[in-house]
C-alpha cells in the first residue's frame, strides 16, 4: 500500500529537533525506529480532491504560524499494531481551518479533526506499555507546545510539495 496525499503542517525546527531525540533516544532503548518528518496531518487521501488543496491555500495561510498545546497522548488502533501520538490542543481558528479542509476532502473525516503529532508509528501491541513509560521518562517537562510554522500538500507517489502556508 503506497502512502496517501496528506496536508501537513511543519513543525518549527527547534520543535522538530526536540521531537526527533526523542525518537533517537526511543530507539537507543530498543524501540523500533521512526522514520516519519514530525509533523501535524491535516486531511490526507489517496489522491487529494482539488477542492481540498484549494480550500487549504485560501485557509491555512491566515492561521499558520499556531501554537498547539500538547495536552496528553493517545492511541489509536485496535489491532495488533498501534500508533502512539501527542494529542494536541489547537487554536479556535486552526481547528476549525482543519475541519473546512477535511470536509472538502471525499476521503476524509467529514468535520473532523483530531490534532495529533505521531511518535510512534504501527507499534505491536505488547510493547505499548513500556513504550509509554518510555516516551514519559524521554520527553521534557518544559516540552508543551509545539508550534506549527508551515502547510503543505505532500504527494508521495508524485515525489512533489507544494507549500501552502508559510
């Protein structure tokens, strides 16, 4: 399975860093590797409709730079492999930004956004635990908001970007 279109938002460099030693760091216990760029997903299909991209380019500009809160972490998956993120609090009109685009996307969640930042990526279940534990101890206090500087519109199987807010 090849990986869909996705509208992402980038994360400062400095934010990124933090994130990609934790991974490090992650990885250095024993974990599997992420190899993911860190970043925010805010609709993504296996081709992005046109109505999308477009509401993103006209959406995302007035809302990025944001500040998104790191409010707890999550997991998603009910099956064997699981996906560990940072949930995140956005900005009033980030969230609702994010909701427009997602509902002009056919494969999208119509309007819904959960903001979230991945940190660990398909993870056999019986490893979660430690891993949680892990990702606790790795993770600074003071790391509690990650700021989003970026928007662009990723197509993997195209290999092209086309940036969207800056």
């Amino acid at each position: 399975m090849s990986s869909p279109d996705n509208i992402l938002l980038h994360l400062a460099q400095e934010d990124e860093d933090m994130v990609r030693e934790v991974f490090a760091e992650l990885h250095r216990r024993g974990f599997p590797e992420q190899h993911q760029h860190p970043h925010v997903t805010v609709t993504f299909s296996p081709a992005m409709h046109p109505d999308a991209t477009q509401l993103a380019g006209q959406l995302l500009p007035e809302v990025v730079p944001a500040t998104l809160a790191r409010v707890g972490t999550v997991i998603f998956g009910i099956k064997r492999k699981q996906t560990v993120a940072w949930l995140l609090d956005a900005p009033d009109d980030l969230s609702a930004a994010a909701r427009a685009i997602s509902a002009a996307n056919p494969d999208g969640r119509g309007h819904t956004w959960t903001p979230h930042l991945t940190v660990g990526l398909r993870l056999p279940r019986e490893i979660i635990p430690d891993y949680l534990r892990a990702l606790d101890e790795l993770t600074p206090s003071t790391f509690r908001e990650i700021r989003a500087v970026r928007a662009g519109l990723w197509r993997p199987r195209r290999e092209t970007y086309t940036l969207l807010a800056d």
